[in-house]
C-alpha cells in the first residue's frame, strides 16, 4: 500500500534497518516468555505497536530531522502491517478495513503511552494493563520495562538512531 512511497525514501537503508531493531525487540522471547504477552497476533501487534511508539516519540522529541525520520518510520511500519495482514491470507478487501483499524488501535495506543508515561507509573501499568493484557494481568514488570526502554532511548543521541544499535533494553534484564 505504501511501498510505492517508502521506495522513493532517501531514508529507506536507515528506516528499514530502524524497523528490523523495533522488529527484533518487539519478538524477543522473554516478552512473551517472562512477560506472558500473547503469542498471537494480537499480543505481537501490542508489543511491536509498544516498541515503535517509543522509538517515534523520542525520534518527534529530537530536532531535525529526527522528526522527518519518524514519519518515514511510521510509514514503514503501516507497510509492515499490511504486508502482514496480507501474508495471513486477508483478502483485498478486508485489508483497508483491518488497516483502518490498526491505525486507529496504533495512534490510540501511542497517545495512551505518552499521557501515561507522563503521569508516572501507576497510569503506566494501568494503560499496558489494557492494552497489552485486555485487563487479565498484572502489568508492573512490563511498566518497568518500559520506563526503562523510554529512559534509554531519552539518552540515546539521534547517531545512536541513526548508527544503530537502537539501545532497547533486553526485557530479561527488568526484574
């Protein structure tokens, strides 16, 4: 859906190597190993949705072009999406809805994150209580691990972004 803007990206090297790191972070094993994310869909949406909003709200904190790096990214990571819906066999005329609704669920989530980091970490552990869990878990350790990953990224400068490694935490290392 978007490839054919993402081609013509002069950040496409950069941006893809951005999603692989969001990517990998968000499949590490002891999310849903230790961390008891869903292994489905869903439960990889959140934790993918919870990885790239950390990685775009720092990127739109930072001067340019930092920001327009955050665009291409979150470009990229609708294309991701929709490529996925796509390999699981949705039908060309599910997909805009399905998209439609992930986009929605995304900008949602990723407002949801920002007030509730902001606020500390009680709201924190509320707002991934719902949206991670659906209300079924404790979210404390995730809460940890995300004001942990937020503190990383803060201090990381925009070469760290664009040089790589993006300087997640390993989830296993948050008690």
């Amino acid at each position: 859906m978007l490839s054919w803007f993402f081609r013509g990206s002069p950040n496409r090297r950069l941006v893809d190597r951005l999603h692989g790191e969001i990517v990998a972070a968000a499949r590490d094993p002891a999310l849903y190993a230790d961390y008891a994310i869903a292994d489905t869909f869903e439960g990889r949406f959140e934790a993918m949705t919870l990885h790239a909003t950390l990685v775009l709200r720092q990127l739109n904190a930072m001067a340019p072009p930092a920001p327009e790096l955050a665009q291409d990214l979150a470009d990229a990571v609708f294309s991701h999406f929709d490529a996925t819906l796509r390999e699981m066999g949705v039908g060309d005329v599910v997909v805009p809805k399905r998209m439609k609704a992930l986009a929605e669920a995304f900008a949602g989530r990723g407002v949801a994150y920002d007030q509730a980091l902001r606020a500390g970490a009680p709201a924190l552990a509320a707002t991934l209580a719902r949206n991670v869990y659906a209300g079924r878990a404790d979210a404390a350790r995730l809460a940890r691990f995300v004001e942990k990953a937020r503190a990383a990224l803060a201090e990381a400068s925009f070469d760290a972004f664009a040089d790589g490694p993006v300087p997640f935490p390993k989830p296993a290392s948050v008690a």
